[in-house]
C-alpha cells in the first residue's frame, strides 16, 4: 500500500480573501485530508468554511499541537499515514513551521521517511523582507526578543551589531499588545542611521510597509500606532 503523505498548507495572515494570497492547488489537497494537525481547533474549522472544504466537519480528525502539547503524544498523529491517508499540517496563520509548532511534527515525519508536500502561501516574515529594501541575500529570523527591559536593549544591540558587522539583516516580532513599546525600544537603543522597517497587517487593507533611519522613527512613531495589529520588525544597514 502507497503511503500517505504530511501536506503542510499555508493559512491566510487576516480576513482577506483567500484566493488573493493562496493557489487554487492547495484547495484541491485540502480535500485529499480528512486528519489535520492544528494549533487551535476552532480557528481551523473556520479555516476550512472559508476555503470550502467539502466534507462535513464532524467526520473530520483534528489533534492540537501547541504549547501546551506533550511532545511525546505527537507521534501518533502520523499514523493514517501508514493507511495511505494524507495527513493536513495547518499553520493559525502564514506558513506552518515558520514561528510555529509544526516543526515538531514535521522533524517525526522526516525521521520515518514520511514524504512532506509544502504549499506555497504567504508569509509575513518574507513579504516584509521582499518590501523593506533591506539586504535579501542575508537575514536571520530571531523570534521574539526577551520581554525584560535590560535583556531586550542587549539583544537590540547585539543584533545591530551584527548589522553592521556583517550587513545581515535581522527580522523579529512581538505580542501585538506590545508593538509599540518594541517601537520605542528600538528608538531608544538603536544608532541614528540603522534603518528600522516596520511591517503592519501585510496582505490586509490597513498594511503599512516603512523603512526609516532610526532617527526619523523618533518622530513618525508618534503617529503609527501599532497596538494589537501584528507586526514584523526589521533593521538593517542602508545598501
């Protein structure tokens, strides 16, 4: 018997449409699943209602894989694999795998020999890449920095060290609640010609994509206010 395969599908970053940032293709996989591997159950269920996925959703198999997911539970999620069924990967939003849990599942398949399909869609971290005139030759995504007030101006620097030094852009993000507290550390910290990009609600009607010295942040932050809307944080050296 053919074995199945772990299809890792990209979800919208917001409300738009979903044929505006995601290819007819990956629809057609979708149907091929009736198991999928989520962060949280009921945002994937309206996923799926939106996407028009055409089998009723109580005869669907969901398993959660968050934080709170014990990693010696996940292995079993694979299983209908064996049995020649395709197995869904669905990210909350962008691309499963990138800031996601869905590695780890992921990293089980590659060890059993299990093929994995990943789909094209959107994701934040590249689009703000693509759109920040920073150096798309070499980047390093760092997640989130640490919350603590002194830990974080250390990690700025160090970060904008490695700018400078090694003209490597850096790419992080934070809790949407505590955008603009990033934004002013990033002020506060940073030297006057290090440019900062700051990335807003991509592939959404209110997206806001700016590249600034660090300088002009100072004042144009007065009038962005990024509370709750999530954000990619860039700096970078000028090309």
């Amino acid at each position: 018997m053919k074995k199945g395969k772990l299809i890792l599908f990209p979800v919208a970053i917001g409300g738009e449409l979903l044929d505006a940032v995601l290819p007819t293709e990956n629809k057609r996989w979708l149907e091929t699943c009736h198991t999928f591997i989520v962060e949280e159950i009921r945002t994937a269920r309206r996923f799926l209602k939106r996407a028009g996925y055409p089998i009723p959703i109580d005869d669907v198999a969901f398993f959660e894989l968050n934080e709170h997911t014990s990693t010696s539970d996940i292995g079993s999620y694979l299983d209908p694999i064996a049995d020649g069924n395709n197995v869904g990967l669905l990210s909350e939003a962008g691309l499963p795998c990138i800031a996601d849990p869905g590695a780890a599942i992921v990293a089980i398949a590659q060890q059993r020999a299990i093929e994995v399909l990943p789909l094209v869609g959107p994701s934040s971290l590249l689009l703000a890449l693509m759109a920040s005139g920073l150096n798309g030759q070499s980047f390093a995504f760092n997640g989130y920095l640490p919350v603590d007030r002194s830990r974080r101006y250390a990690a700025l620097r160090h970060l904008e060290d490695r700018v400078w030094r090694e003209h490597q852009t850096q790419l992080f993000i934070e809790a949407p609640y505590r955008n603009n507290q990033m934004l002013e550390a990033l002020c506060a910290t940073l030297r006057s010609d290090t440019l900062i990009c700051v990335a807003c609600d991509i592939t959404l009607p209110s997206q806001i994509i700016r590249t600034l010295p660090c300088s002009q942040w100072k004042t144009e932050r007065l009038a962005l206010n990024l509370h709750k809307h999530n954000t990619v944080f860039l700096i970078g050296s000028p090309q």
